[in-house]
C-alpha cells in the first residue's frame, strides 16, 4: 500500500519539470529462498537460505525535467526500512537521461 505526491510545472522557458514523493509499506508472506552452488560436475553443493518475509517501509524522493525537445533527465532516491523485527535498512538512488528519437 502507498501513496504518492506529485507536482509538474513548466518554466518560463517552456520546459516540463516535475518533482514527486511517495511512501510505501511493503509486505511479505512466508517468504524464504534457498540459493545452491555446485561444482561444474555436479559435486560439492554449498546451500544458502534466508527469510526473506517481513514487513517494509519506502520514502522516496524524485525530480524529472525536459532538458531540450527530446532530452530529459531524472533523479530518484530511496530509504527503505524494516518496519517488524528486521533491523534493516538501505538507501538506493538513480540518475538517468532518455532521449526520444
């Protein structure tokens, strides 16, 4: 479940700008995974397995803008928290340009 907050605008040299903010609760059921390597013949397995279920929570933050008529350019980032009894937590960002042809 979440919720985001936006606003575009153009500037006064007809540019298109928007910036956002959103939060999101993230939730797992019973998740686990099981993760095995072996030797290219087979032998040898080494297995690794981690509960992956739990309950999440996103913020985030983003800006996105027009640079010219077929150029724009975007930021994002991320702070993602345990919200139960994980005490994890990790920050993620992203910087990007697309180019329409």
């Amino acid at each position: 479940m979440g919720a985001r907050l936006a606003k575009n605008w153009t500037t006064e040299n007809n540019k298109k700008v928007g910036v956002w903010a959103r939060v999101n609760v993230w939730h797992s059921f019973d998740s686990s995974a099981k993760t095995t390597f072996n030797s290219f013949d087979g032998q040898n397995p080494a297995g690794f397995t981690t509960k992956l279920g739990g309950t999440w929570g996103q913020a985030g933050l983003g800006v996105a803008g027009k640079l010219t008529r077929r150029l724009s350019a975007f930021a994002t980032g991320d702070y993602n928290f345990a919200m139960d009894n994980g005490n994890g937590h990790s920050i993620s960002g992203r910087v990007g340009l697309r180019y329409e042809f």
